[in-house]
C-alpha cells in the first residue's frame, strides 16, 4: 500500500512538475509556497539567512565546498555511520526524497549532501557503502567528511552552526536532532524539515519553488498547477 502511494505521488509530481513551465511555476511567489505550507505542514521551518560556510571532501578526497555547489539547490543532512537508529532512518527518507525530485526535471538542479559527524569513524571505504545501503543515488548525492589538514570536530561545529546541539554518550553515541536543510541557488539557507513526519509532497513543492526562483509575487491569471497538484491530496 504505501509502495504504491509513493509511486503516484511520485509519478504525479512527475507529470506536474515536467509540463510546468518557469512562469507557469512562479504562479505563486515563495512567501506565498512557504505560508502554504505553513498552514499544512506543521514539520517545516521557513528560514532566510546565509548557509552556514563549510569546505569538506568526498571519500576519494575531493574538496566540495559550498561556493562549488552555487546554481544547485542543496538539501543538507547530518549523520555517523555506526548510529543504531534515526540516522539510517534519516538516510532513507533522504533518498525517497531524492527519487521523488529525480522523477522530475529537477534531478540536474538539486544536490544532496550527507555531512558525516563522525570522521574519525567514517572511513572512505565506510562511506562508499553507505550511500548503495540506504538507498542513495550517486548522480545527485554526495558524503562528505573532513579534509586531512581540518579537526576532527570539523563537521560536529558545522552542525552546531546549522543548529544542532550535540551530546555524546559515554559509549560514544552522538545524540542531536534530524533536520533536513535546504539551501537555495545563491547560498541561502531558506528551510528546515523537521524530524522523519513531514510530507514529501510538501517538500518536493518548496525545492521546485526554489529551482524556479520563486522570488516575487506574479499574477493569479489561471490556476496553477501548485492548485491542481494540492487538490489531489
């Protein structure tokens, strides 16, 4: 049952999003996407500040930065590979996420980014696994880790400037919350996504907003397909 939901969610989002036009997109503007969801989606945060900076690497020691990823909408998570419980959870809404927008013309236009909490323990060959184990598709996602020359609690004060608070376990488990980021074209961290309840549909909505720089108030001369594909749930 639920495997077939996401797959009309998803090839409705699909057909929705490959006949919208840019114009067609931009019928409302992103304050009026955000007070939308604001009204439906109690699990979504509208924010609009600078991302947080940060300079990191892949597992085969490519530097990725945020400055590199300017023109692509980011979505932005935070995990350690030996967590036992919310973190694999994380990564799989993640990549339900992700095949939703990849179903879409928005597949080129967004990246995802897993940032590891835990380099010490996420070697390269660790992080290899990760993405195939949960899901993740390489074409659009990336897991970064420290570079060689930064500390070690690197990525942890990263997530702290995102705002994460840590506490670690005597057994080493790193307790923080899960909160999917989304950073627009120019560098703009513009939402959070609270926790694993939210929507995916409502999700998917606010990054095409995004792609399509829904910046400004436009007309209302004919319905949208924001209203047709909002009627359908």
């Amino acid at each position: 049952m639920e495997t077939n939901l996401r797959s009309a969610i998803g090839w409705v989002l699909a057909l929705a999003l490959s006949t919208a036009t840019v114009p067609a997109a931009s019928a409302h503007s992103l304050n009026d996407v955000e007070t939308m969801l604001g009204d439906k989606e109690k699990y979504f945060q509208p924010i609009d500040k600078p991302a947080p900076d940060f300079t990191l690497q892949t597992a085969d020691g490519r530097g990725v930065g945020l400055m590199d990823l300017r023109g692509q909408v980011v979505v932005l998570h935070f995990i350690y590979t030996r967590c036992p419980d919310v973190c694999p959870l994380h990564a799989e809404r993640i990549a339900e996420l992700q095949t939703l927008v990849n179903q879409t013309p928005m597949k080129d236009q967004v990246s995802f980014i897993t940032v590891t909490t835990d380099p010490k323990n996420d070697a390269a060959d660790v992080m290899r696994d990760y993405g195939p184990a949960h899901g993740l598709d390489p074409a659009n996602w990336m897991f970064l880790t420290t570079t060689p020359d930064q500390p070690e609690d690197t990525t942890r004060r990263l997530a702290e400037a995102f705002g994460h608070k840590f506490k670690v376990t005597d057994d080493g488990l790193q307790l923080h919350g899960i909160v999917t980021h989304v950073i627009d074209r120019e560098g703009h961290w513009r939402a959070n996504f609270h926790g694993l309840k939210f929507a995916p549909v409502n999700f998917v909505v606010f990054t095409n907003a995004l792609v399509n720089d829904a910046q400004r108030p436009h007309g209302h001369e004919a319905k949208s397909w924001w209203d047709r594909l909002r009627n359908l749930f």
